[in-house]
C-alpha cells in the first residue's frame, strides 16, 4: 500500500532529526530534536515503529 503524504512527510522529519542529532552540540537544540523525534515517532504506524527503533541516535561525536 502506497503511504500518505504524512506518512512521506513524518519518516522524512525523522531522517532530518537524526541527521541534525550526529552534528549539533548545543544542549538547548539537541534536546528539542530529540522531543521533536520521539513526536514524530510516536505518530508512526506499529510496524514503522520497530524499524526506526533499530537506528541509533547518534550523539555530537558520531556514537
């Protein structure tokens, strides 16, 4: 089944999150994108869900 265009638009903010995560240093900022994150995930269908579970949230050194 295709998926809806807030389904594209929410995976999307979640690669954006992630990928600001790996290089942002500011406390303030790194927490509202891990707020933002878990909001967006939290939207996913159940079966989303799992797999985004398996993709770390990198921390400002990479790990």
């Amino acid at each position: 089944m295709p998926e809806s265009i807030e389904q594209y638009i929410r995976r999307k903010n979640i690669e954006r999150f992630r990928q600001c995560l790996k290089t942002t240093i500011d406390e303030a900022e790194r927490s509202a994108l891990l707020r933002l994150l878990a909001e967006e995930e939290s939207k996913l269908p159940v079966e989303e869900k799992s797999e985004t579970a398996r993709q770390p949230h990198a921390g400002p050194d990479g790990g």
